[in-house]
C-alpha cells in the first residue's frame, strides 16, 4: 500500500499554530487590528506591507517549524501504518514560498516527532502528477484533493479544517481524525 500524505494542516496544526501568532505580531508589535488571512499557506495580514510579512517570516513562521503541534495521535498512527507494511510519502509544497525554510526542516521535524516515512518530495504544488502509482493521498487541500480526485487512481481522503468544512466531493473522503483514517485504510487493506 502507497500513500502520500501531505503536511500541513494534514499531519500538524499549521495554520491555527501561526495564525494565533499572526494575530499575536499584528496586535503587539504593528500595534494594528488587522484581519487574518487564515486560507493562506502562512496566515498573515493583506494590509501588512511587504517588509512586514518578511519580518513575519524570519522571526515568527521560520523560527518556529519545529514547533507546530501536531495533530493528536497522527505520529502514532503513521507508525502503525508503517508496521503494517505501508509506503509512507510526504508531499508538501513547502519551501515553495517568499523567504519560507520549511521544506528544508522538514526532516528535522518529521524526526523529533518520530514519524517514520520513506519519501520526502517538497515544493511540489500540483501533487497529482507525483501519485501515479499511489493507492492513498491525504490532504487538506481543496485544490490538491479535487485535481488527485479527476487526475489519479489514487482513493483521495480529506483531512477535515474549519477552511475546508463547507466543501463536499462525493469521490473524496472527509475525515476528521488519524484514527479514522487508520481504520479505513486497514479496513480496505
Ligand atoms: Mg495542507
């Protein structure tokens, strides 16, 4: 069994992590009451200037990957898949972005959390042309799990997110936790 499972927002909570650091940046130190951008890769603010977003960037977003709590019980079940014989990729488009390191820390991240995987592919947008031969992609990403849906063999599961809760495909699985994934994926096994 292959599965590409991508990152954030899918295996850890990025955008509740840096958007209350966003909200946190914006009040104390632009002393602004700006509104979140929470549907962006990084939360941030389209009033804040360029070199606002930069400082965003190196001081808060890049000093903080390793930090991103990840979601409950996602390394453990990860595991399991793995000792069930399951071939784990993870497909991100991190290190894609503006002045972002994510992509390179990324196995740095994956290892303090104990998540075991046998691939890494970053800065890939348009994850559909990488799963050809993939039974499994999970993904946030209403983007990414549309085009896997029409593009792909692969069974497509959507890891549930407040900005993806109104969405509905009836080729595409929501899920709302690991474990449920787990036991779908030993179910169809
Ligand atoms: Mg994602």
């Amino acid at each position: 069994m292959k599965i590409a499972i991508d990152i954030d927002n899918t295996i850890c909570k990025t955008t509740e992590f840096y958007g209350e650091l966003a909200v946190l940046y914006d009040r104390e130190i632009l002393r602004k009451n700006n509104k979140i951008d929470y549907t962006k890769g990084i939360p941030r603010s389209d009033s804040w200037s360029k070199e606002e977003l930069k400082y965003f960037i190196s001081n808060y977003y890049n000093k903080n990957l390793l930090n991103i709590p990840v979601i409950e019980k996602a390394p453990y079940y990860i595991r399991m898949l793995k000792k069930n014989g399951a071939q784990i990729t993870f497909i991100t488009n991190r290190g894609n972005k503006e002045d972002d390191i994510a992509g390179e820390i990324t196995p740095e991240y994956l290892a303090i959390n104990n998540i075991p995987y046998d691939e890494l592919i970053t800065k890939a947008n348009e994850k559909y042309k990488y799963l050809e031969d993939y039974d499994y992609f999970i993904d946030d990403s209403i983007k990414e799990c549309t085009l896997a849906a029409s593009n792909t063999k692969c069974r497509v599961i959507m890891m549930n997110t407040p900005q993806n809760s109104d969405f509905s495909d009836n080729r595409i699985l929501k899920v709302g936790s690991w474990e449920e994934i787990y036991i779908i994926l030993m179910g169809e096994k």
